[in-house]
C-alpha cells in the first residue's frame, strides 16, 4: 500500500509540474506555427497602416503650416536683403522636436535582451557610426531642401526633388539587395506621375527675378540624393546592425524606430544648430518674429507645430522603411503630394489654384500606385504561409 501510495505522489507530482510548465510558457510558444504567423501579420499590416498614416499626416500638417508661416512672414514682398534667410532655422525645426519621442520610446515594451553574442560591443559601435552618419546627412538634405524651395519656383521644385526616388531605386539596389517585380516597377512609375501632375501651391515661393536655376537645381539635386542614401541605410542598420546587438532579443520591435528617429534627430539638431551660430542667421530671429504679421505669439506657435508635424513625419517615414523597405517608405511620401495640394486648395486662396483635373487625376493615380504595391505585399505574405504549410506537411509525413 505504500509502495501503490507514493507511486500515485509521484504520478500527480508530474502532472503538477507539466502543467505549471504549459502556464509558464509565453504565448509566442503556446501557439501554433501557423497562428502565430497570422498573428505576426495582422501586427505587421497594422504597423504599415500605422506608419503609413502618420507620413501622409505629417506631410500634409507641414504644407499647410508651411504656408501658414510663409504667408504670415510677408515672402511675398520681394527683399533681395532677406530672400535666403531663415534656412538654417527651417533645418532645424524639421529636427528638434525630437525630445517628444523619448518618453513614448520608453512606453513601448522591449523584450529581454539576449546574451549570446561576443561582439555587442563592435556592433554597438558600428550603430553609433550609423547613427551619427545618418544625422549629418538628415541635417544635410533639410538644409538643402530649405534652400531648394526658397531659391526655385516650387513645381520646378518638385520636378528636380522626384528624382530622389530614382536614386532611392539605384542605392536600395546596389546597398539593400532590393528585388524588383513587375508591379512595383508599376507603381514606381504611377508614383513619379502622380508626384509630378499632383503638386501643391507653396507661398514661399520667390518672384520671378529671383530665380536661380543653376544654383537651386545643384542643391535640391544634391538633397535628393542624402535623402536617397538615408532611407538606404537606415534599412542597412535595422536589418544588420539593431536586431545583432541582442538588445531586442533577436526581434524586430517599433522601439527600434523610436530609437533611430531620437538618436539621428539628435545628431542632425546639433549640426543644425553650429550651422545656425555660425551662420548669424539667429540674429534675424527677432526681427523675423516681428515681421510675423499675426504677432510672435503666433510665430513661436506656428514653428512648434511645424517642428512637431516633422516629427510626425519623420516616424511614420522610418516605421515603413523598418516595416517594408526604403522604396516603400519613399512612395507613400511621394503618394501624398495630390492630398497635400488637396488640402492646400481648401486651406488657402492661393490665386488661379484650384483642384484641377490633372491632379484628380494624380489622386486617382496613387491609389493605383499604392494598390500595385499592397498587392506585392500580400503576395509576399501568402508565399510565407504556403511555405510554412508545406514544411508542416513535411514533418507530418
């Protein structure tokens, strides 16, 4: 009887201890493959529409304060003394406003860091190098796309500024081992159409006399291309660099966009501000303060909410090139010129502008754009799960 008795201990003892280990497990063990891939994925497509929503906010919050500030700051007078100035300034807001992004950074969960690795601290390095490159070029492009805008007239503008696409193409190739299919091809094209017939007013556009198409066009060339390289490798450092430090787990979670965007924003902030010191041009801050025709309560006002629509724009921009890809990232910006000339139509009585046909037709032209590209996406997907039920399959047998 005793013998029967402790076998029968021992017999539940196991059962005990099996069920505490199945209420243990984390949730990503107790599922299935299959679920936990669909799970992954209705995460995924959340994120992208996530992102995708705050770059199209973002853009269109900043052509609209944009114009607000422009309007307000009396461009259109012509003053040769005052034509360029403010650009360091402009530079600046479109980084500064990063400090709001730290407390929401450390809201975001961030799973237990994983200790296999020996060479944290190379990599470590590595992302500090990535970091610090990125901001230089970030400050690099806002200060020539500050000038681009101020020293050409703005559709002319657009028209130099849409090849940051291509050059976007011809880096993600050459860096990122991007493969092109048929229908992204298509939407690229659909993109650069649509950017180019889409294009909103802008009220800081100068006079006809002070145009200067030589210098205008070299510097917005020259932005395009460091906007081009930082989307590039800004992909280069979440896939090869963020998820080897282990600080994450081996896993691709949002904080590391948080991370990106607060470390780089950071490092341009600074370059901004020697530029703007060194410069002078924060000298004219109070007199253009008091040009500001609604008085400087509203001047301060519109630059923090251009600095904060940045940023906005700037998360969404980074969360797509983490969730999807630069080419991705760089066409859903592309895709928000029509909305931006949408709103800016609405917004403001800019003088013979209206919604005309050529840019309805622009807005019909993203939708296909952007529907092209989700097709590639859900393709994309699809062949994951087919896989992954085939390799059941495999074992089963």
């Amino acid at each position: 009887k005793d013998q029967r008795r402790l076998m029968e201990m021992t017999e539940a003892s196991k059962q005990t201890t099996t069920h505490e280990h199945v209420q243990n497990q984390e949730p990503d063990q107790i599922l299935s493959p299959r679920r936990l891939l669909q799970l992954k994925q209705k995460k995924w497509w959340v994120g992208v529409a996530l992102c995708m929503f705050l770059v199209l906010l973002g853009d269109c919050l900043v052509i609209l304060l944009l114009n607000f500030f422009y309007i307000q700051d009396r461009r259109g007078d012509y003053n040769k003394d005052q034509q360029y100035k403010g650009t360091w300034m402009q530079a600046l807001i479109q980084n500064a406003a990063f400090p709001i992004l730290i407390p929401i950074f450390f809201i975001f969960p961030s799973p237990k860091p994983n200790q296999e690795t020996n060479n944290t601290r190379f990599i470590s390095l590595r992302l500090i190098l990535l970091y610090f490159s990125l901001g230089v070029l970030v400050a690099g492009h806002s200060k020539l796309y500050a000038l681009g805008k101020l020293y050409s007239n703005y559709g002319f503008f657009l028209l130099i500024s849409a090849s940051q696409l291509i050059f976007t193409l011809i880096f993600t190739a050459i860096i990122n081992r991007f493969k092109f299919t048929r229908w992204i091809i298509i939407s690229i094209l659909l993109t650069l159409v649509s950017y180019s017939f889409g294009s909103p007013q802008f009220a800081g556009e100068p006079s006809v006399r002070e145009y200067i198409y030589t210098i205008q066009a070299w510097l917005t060339f020259s932005a395009s291309v460091a906007f081009a390289l930082t989307l590039c490798l800004a992909q280069v450092g979440f896939e090869k660099l963020l998820v080897k430090t282990k600080r994450y787990g081996n896993k691709k979670v949002f904080r590391m966009v948080l991370e990106m965007q607060i470390c780089v924003s950071f490092v341009a902030s600074l370059v901004c501000l020697v530029g703007l010191l060194v410069s002078g041009e924060y000298k004219e801050l109070k007199g253009d303060s008091k040009r500001f025709k609604k008085g400087e309560t509203y001047y301060v006002l519109s630059l923090v909410g251009l600095a904060l629509s940045w940023q906005v724009w700037a998360v969404g921009l980074v969360g797509l090139v983490f969730y999807v890809s630069g080419v991705f990232s760089n066409i859903v910006h592309m895709c928000a010129s029509p909305l931006m000339a949408l709103i800016v139509v609405l917004a403001f009585d800019f003088m013979d502008d209206e919604f005309s046909w050529h840019r309805i037709g622009a807005l019909i032209g993203i939708v296909f754009a952007l529907g092209f590209y989700f097709y590639t996406l859900q393709r994309k997907n699809k062949k994951k799960m087919v896989e992954l039920n085939q390799s059941e399959n495999i074992v089963e047998v």
